[in-house]
C-alpha cells in the first residue's frame, strides 16, 4: 500500500511538474510576442508601447493620473490597445500632456519634450533689439479668420484673432491683447509666457536653438529664457 501511494504521489509531482512547465512556457511566449489577456475580450491581444525618449532627466512620468517614476527616458510596456494619457511633470515648469489612441502593436512616441517655465526667467536686454529674420521661421503658416494652418494642414482656430503668430520649434508663439501665449498641438497646450503694457504688434526676436525670446515693450527690450523658471516669481 504504501508502496503503491509512493508510486501515485511520483506520479502527481511529475504531472504537476509538467504542467508548470508548459503554462510558463506558454506565458513566455505569451510574453517574448508582446501579448496579453483582455479580460473584456476573452482573448490575448498585442500590446501597445509608450515611449518617452530624451535626454537622461529627473520628471515625473504618469499615465492617466497615476505616477509611474521621476525620470526618462522611460518605457511604458504592456499595455493594452486603447487610449491613454500621458502627462510629465516638474516643479517650477508647465505639465506636458499627449494622449494616444493605440491599436494594436502600435507606439506612442514623446520625443524630447520640452517643458516652458511656468514663469519664464526675464532679464533686460543689454543692447537693443535687432528683428530677426521672422519670415524664415514662419514659412507654411497662415492665418485666416482666426484658423491656422501650417503648410496646408489645420492646427488650431483662435477665439481671438492673434495680432501675430510665429513658429517656434514644435510650438507656435502668438500675441493676442496684450499677451504673448505658446501654443503646443499635442494635448492643445496653451501657455501665457509674458504680458506687456500695450496691446500693438510687439517688436520680437525668437531665438529657437536656445529657447529665448527678445521683446521690446515700451522702451524697454527683455529677454524671455523660457525654458529657466524665475526664482523669484510666486
């Protein structure tokens, strides 16, 4: 008998042991394809893949309100297909927020964001101001009964018609009252970087590679460093 019970539990443990095998087996494949159970579905579906590239910096990373690290480069890996909403965010800067529509195997990509002070750093110009060559950097864009486009293609349509609106990297800088705002397409970010004391076109200088803005207000030509939050600023 007990023989015969040794034999028995021998062979449940090999079964069991087979069985293990074969279901981690099978989640490695599972896993090595990019696949995962949707519970809504009833079946395995590909993944979705947000990537945030850039250089290595301290930010907070989350998706869809839900603090994920403090840095990127980062990856958000197995996910399922749908939308999301990614926000970064810093102390002293503007969040930056994309949202995705996935389908399946799909990535999302936020490639080398750049976050604007919430209050932009601004001096006094020592010299004053020399325009720059506007035309250069505005090239493809039109504004018409306050929609814009840019090389054809629809960006956003102003409740207000701006005075002047110009490119500046992946963002379009434009004045309107007596504002100058920053509009970003994805996520329709719309930041107000300087307000000055009159509501004419204001001189400007844009300086895209150093992410700075000369402006003359009055009598007066600033600097705006709009990627240098202002220490003193509340």
């Amino acid at each position: 008998m007990a023989v015969r019970r040794k034999k028995l539990l021998t062979a449940l443990a090999g079964t069991t042991a087979v069985i293990a095998f074969l279901v981690i087996s099978a989640a490695s494949v599972v896993w090595a394809n990019g696949l995962r159970y949707n519970s809504s579905t009833g079946s395995f579906e590909q993944t979705v893949l947000i990537a945030i590239d850039g250089s290595p910096e301290f930010m907070d990373v989350l998706l869809d309100g839900k603090k994920l690290t403090n840095h990127i480069p980062y990856r958000i890996r197995n996910l399922l297909p749908g939308h999301y909403t990614v926000e970064l965010a810093k102390p002293g800067f503007q969040s930056w927020k994309e949202s995705f529509w996935l389908s399946k195997g799909q990535v999302g990509l936020i490639d080398d964001p750049t976050l604007i002070a919430i209050h932009p750093l601004t001096t006094t110009a020592d010299s004053p101001l020399i325009t720059s060559d506007l035309t250069r950097l505005d090239f493809g864009l039109q504004l018409t009964s306050g929609e814009l486009t840019d090389g054809g293609e629809m960006v956003t349509r102003f409740g207000q018609d701006p005075v002047q609106i110009h490119r500046l990297n992946e963002f379009y800088l434009y004045q309107v009252g007596n504002e100058l705002r920053l509009f970003l397409v994805k996520g329709s970010q719309d930041y107000l970087i300087y307000r000055s004391q009159a509501t004419e076109r204001l001189p400007l200088a844009l300086y895209p590679s150093t992410w700075q803005i000369a402006v003359t207000d009055g009598l007066t030509t600033k600097l705006i460093n709009l990627t240098i939050p202002d220490s003193t600023a509340q």
